[in-house]
C-alpha cells in the first residue's frame, strides 16, 4: 500500500511541477522512499520516461577544459561512469584559471558554516584564522566571475553531461567553498560522513580542485559501483538520509571500492554522488573546490531561481541565450 501511495503521491507532484516549476515536498518525499525501497529502480524509471520524451541539444563540438572530445571519447568516459561511478580525467584546470579562482576565493566574501555566534555571517576567508568548518559562496557570487562563467558553459561539460543523462543537461547547483581543520572530528553539516544525494532524478557533478589535495587535506571519498541500481544495501537505505558511520560502509563494501580521490590543484573528476560519498575531515591546511551539478529534470528539492547580475563573458551570454534549457534555474538580467 504504501508503495502505491508513494507512486501516486510522485505522479501527483509531477502534474503540479509542470504547471507551476516547483515540486510540492509531499512529492520530493515519495520520491527519497520509493527510491530507497526499490534500491533506484524507481529513479531508472523516471529518468527513462525523461529521455524518451525528450531531445537532445545540438551543441556545436565537445571541446573545452576536459579536452577535445569526440564520440568515443565521450562513449569511453560514460561507460566507466555507469561502471564506477566516478572518472579521473588525466589532465588538469589550467594553472591561471586555478590562480583567478583562487585569488577570487581569497577576496570575495562567503558564508561562514556553521554561522559564528557574532556577525558578520558573510565576510572573506581569512586561511589563518578560520572560525568555522567550511566557507560557502552564493551562487549569484560566483556567477559574476568570468572564470566560473565559462566553465558553466564550456562545451566539454555540457557534452559530457548530456551523454550520461541521456537528456538535455539542466544546470543545478553552482557551488565553491573551503574546508578547514576547525573542527577535527567529521562534521555532518560539512557532509564529511556518508551518504547519497537525492535532490533530483538524475544528475551528474563535476568537481574541480583549486588548491593540493592530499590524503591529509580533505580528499573526495566515494564508494565505486554504489550508484547502480541495487548497489546500496537495503538495511542502509531504510535509514533513508542518515549519514551513514565509516564501519557500516567498510562492513558492506571491498577495501577497493573505498576511493579517496586526491590530486594537485586544478584535478578535475566527476562523480554521479547517488553513491555513498563524504569528503574526508582535513588534518591540515585547507581545501578549495569548485563543483557543478547538471540533472536531467529539476523536480524534486526545493531550489530558489538565481539572478544573474553584472556584465556577462561573451560565451557565457551566447549559451545562455541559444541553450535555454539548459540554464533555465538562472535569470538573466535583460540589460546585459
């Protein structure tokens, strides 16, 4: 009974979003349990009824930051993808943009997490004298730098992005933040214990590394092949969205499919995070990363539309302008 309910209760919400943009939380709710019943089954299936009733997006090449890609390319990266979960690309971010960004990171103000017990909130990262376990930019913030905006629009991204949904790529989430050694013990608000990402039905993040990362400051943590279908234990997805303590994963899964995924400045991976993941506590220094989400449909989570202000790279403006689709989370100031 219950699974029909929550069936009903999704198709119901499906009916609402198309006709207002927002998902009701009755929905987004059925939608955590019936994937955590029927181990991703559910989420295969909508993603399915997504790509058949939609086309792709003619992007002119697939070249860019990841490389010049063509089919094969493309058909290779997805394969380990659907295989592992996770793919390394071998080259890097360029050591300038790395440089801007971080430049940026170090002058632009972020919201300390969590909030300190006096004002201000927001305020620039001081690396010496962190206050809290993580730094976060606002999407409108990092949106106004030219760098950010032309990865978010790099044809390399949205191609690949495209090809593993299967659909045309909506952009999501535009994140960066810091990690610091603040707090020495794994925080939950910091996402440093385990656990899958639910927000949509499908989707796709790409992580970049804008300082060192070693096994000692903070690597990615992701447990490969966690993202099929049926690669999460049952006993574990009836805890629904529990982080979940190191000992369960090593109990339930080979030491070889544990990764920590460390690398200089400017690594680059991507990572479909329905997998068990964490970003491990740092013992020292500090950690800077750039991360976009793209998903094949933007029902489910709630999500507040961001305005784009300021002057706009030409490319950015053009993708946004002829791929609207594709940005339509995004507002774009007409006067620009």
């Amino acid at each position: 009974m219950d699974w029909w309910r929550d069936i009903a209760l999704v198709t119901k919400g499906a009916t609402v979003y198309r006709r207002t943009g927002v998902t009701p939380d009755y929905a987004y709710q059925s939608l955590i349990r019936l994937f955590c019943r029927s181990r991703g089954y559910s989420n295969d299936i909508l993603a399915w009824l997504l790509r058949i009733n939609r086309s792709l997006v003619a992007l002119p090449n697939a070249n860019g930051v990841l490389g010049d890609l063509i089919s094969t390319d493309l058909a290779r990266i997805v394969s380990q993808l659907r295989e592992d979960g996770y793919y390394i690309f071998p080259q890097l971010l360029p050591a300038d943009t790395c440089d801007r960004l971080l430049k940026f990171a170090l002058t632009a103000p972020c919201a300390a997490s969590p909030p300190p017990a006096s004002p201000p909130s927001r305020a620039i990262y001081d690396r010496h004298h962190p206050v809290a376990e993580t730094y976060r930019f606002t999407e409108d913030v990092l949106l106004g730098n030219s760098d950010v905006q032309q990865l978010a629009s790099d044809y390399s991204i949205l191609a690949l992005a495209q090809t593993y949904l299967a659909a045309p790529p909506i952009l999501d989430i535009v994140t960066m933040w810091w990690s610091t050694t603040f707090n020495a013990t794994a925080s939950a608000d910091a996402a440093q214990l385990y656990h899958f990402d639910m927000d949509r039905i499908k989707w796709l993040k790409f992580f970049f590394y804008l300082t060192d990362v070693t096994p000692r400051t903070g690597p990615h943590c992701f447990v490969a092949k966690s993202h099929k279908r049926n690669g999460q234990p049952p006993h574990l997805l009836k805890r629904r969205y529990a982080r979940i303590p190191d000992a369960d994963i090593e109990q339930n899964y080979p030491a070889d499919d544990i990764k920590e995924i460390a690398g200089p400045r400017g690594t680059m991976f991507v990572a479909d995070t329905r997998a068990f993941h964490k970003g491990k506590p740092l013992e020292e220094g500090d950690r800077l990363i750039l991360q976009f989400e793209f998903c094949n449909s933007l029902f489910g989570g709630m999500y507040t539309k961001t305005r784009l202000k300021g002057g706009c790279h030409p490319h950015f403006r053009g993708t946004i302008g002829k791929y609207k689709q594709i940005y339509s989370k995004f507002t774009l100031d007409t006067d620009q």
